[in-house]
C-alpha cells in the first residue's frame, strides 16, 4: 500500500488486490484527511488501474510508487503475471478524476 497527497490536498491510495475475488490487480481510491484519520470508500469509490491478471491466476502482481508530474497526471508502475506465467511490468500515466466527479474529497468552489 502506498499513500499520496496530491497538488489539491486529496490523499490517493495505491494497493493491490491479490488472492480474492476477481478481479485481480492494482486499484486506487481517492480520499481525504479528518480531524481522526484518513476517510476513504472502499465500496464504492475504486479506481481500477490495472485488471490484466487473467481469471483462475492466484496472484496479483504488485505495484510502485505512483508520482505525480507537474502537469497534474500520475505515473504508477505494476506488476502482473501473464497467461504465460511470466512477470511483466508497466508502467501508466493517468488522471484522477475532478473532485466533481469523484464522491469523496472536498468540492471545488464554483465562484
């Protein structure tokens, strides 16, 4: 599990899903800090950055640290296995969704 607290405070969470309920792979939630903690809805709010495991494989792969760019867009390196039973690796650029969009976090001022 890894935590990141983006440009515009929201905090994103990076784990991996392995050895459950398909499918498998690496998910994030977006979030926010509380006076008690981090809030964060695991039921509802995953984002799903990397599914390639295929069905009947036990194990997930795994991932890297996710870094955000001075434009605003993550990079998060992963791990899965194959079809054929070999690691690969790769790496995705990608954008968290608007804090309109997304459940969680603060809304944006519309002033």
């Amino acid at each position: 599990m890894s935590l990141l607290r983006l440009r515009d405070q929201r905090l994103l969470l990076i784990f991996t899903v392995r050895d459950l309920h398909p499918p498998l792979g690496v998910r994030a939630l977006l979030g926010t800090e509380t006076d008690d903690g981090f809030e964060f809805d695991f039921a509802h709010d995953r984002l799903m950055l990397d599914t390639r495991t295929p069905i009947g494989k036990y194990q997930g792969g795994g991932f890297g640290p996710t870094v955000q760019l001075d434009d605003g867009t993550l990079v998060t390196s992963y791990s899965y296995r194959g079809d054929d039973d070999k690691t690969h690796l790769e790496v995705i650029r990608w954008k968290a969704p608007s804090t309109n969009a997304f459940g969680g976090g603060q809304k944006e001022n519309s002033e």
